[in-house]
C-alpha cells in the first residue's frame, strides 16, 4: 500500500507545495525520501529486527502526527482529509502500546512516543472537526 501512498504523493503533492519551492518538489521529495531511508537502515544497523522495527515505527508514527497537525494548517482547506482517518490513526496506535509498551514490558520509549501521537493526533481531530463544522457552515 506504501507504493500507492507515494504515487499519490507525486501525483498530488506539488499543488501543495508552497509557491516559491514548487520547482523544487521533485528534487526536495527525492532528499526527503533518500534522507528517511538512512534513518531507517540506522535503526536496523543498530537494533535487533524486532526493535528496530519496533522504535522506527512509533518514530515514523509521531512525526506523521505532528506532519498531519502541520498539513492542516498549511492547506487552504481540509481536501483528502477526514476526521475518520484522524481517529482512526489515533485509535490504531493504541492498541500496539498497550502490547509491547505496558504488556509485554515496561517501555518508556514506546510509551513516550504514543504520548506525543495521542498528544497531535487529538490537536488534529480537534482542529480538523472545527475546520469541517466551519466549511460545511459557510459552504466552503
């Protein structure tokens, strides 16, 4: 399903993409993606499979709530974004936590990590129902 994410990223994105960096999408996307590739084999370089699959993903799951908050208010409007989805997010990330953060063993990293993804990810279901109510209000 990653693949498709990322063919809509491309597809989609540039539109976006503030003014004066829209030739710079390409090129910027690319570093981006080459740049999250490196952290990603700097875990499995440096934990076993199963941690290192384990901390990159609350890591990848923190900074995508605090990417979805910042989206939000860099758009125009809320287009392709749903409260279902925030919630969604919010709620999928619990359960996992529970497992290998409280369940399994103590792990303040895991634990600290869904924090701050609750933490944005209920900003983002605040903000993207007020901002849903507001449009629907004006017609927007």
């Amino acid at each position: 399903m990653d693949i498709v994410i990322v063919i809509t990223y491309f597809e989609y994105g540039r539109q976006f993409f503030p003014e004066k960096a829209k030739r710079y999408f390409i090129s910027f996307s690319i570093l981006t993606f080459l740049s999250c590739l490196a952290i990603q084999l700097a875990f499995y370089f440096s934990f076993a499979p199963i941690a290192a699959a384990k901390y990159s993903a609350y890591l990848q799951n923190a900074a995508m709530s605090i990417l979805f908050v910042n989206m939000l208010f860099m758009r125009p409007n809320t287009r392709g974004q749903s409260i279902t989805v925030a919630v969604a997010k919010w709620l999928g990330t619990l359960p996992p936590t529970l497992l290998m953060g409280v369940v399994q063993s103590t792990n303040y990293y895991i634990i600290i990590c869904d924090v701050i993804c609750s933490i944005f990810d209920l900003i983002y279901i605040y903000f993207i129902a007020q901002f849903k109510r507001e449009s629907n209000r004006t017609g927007t």
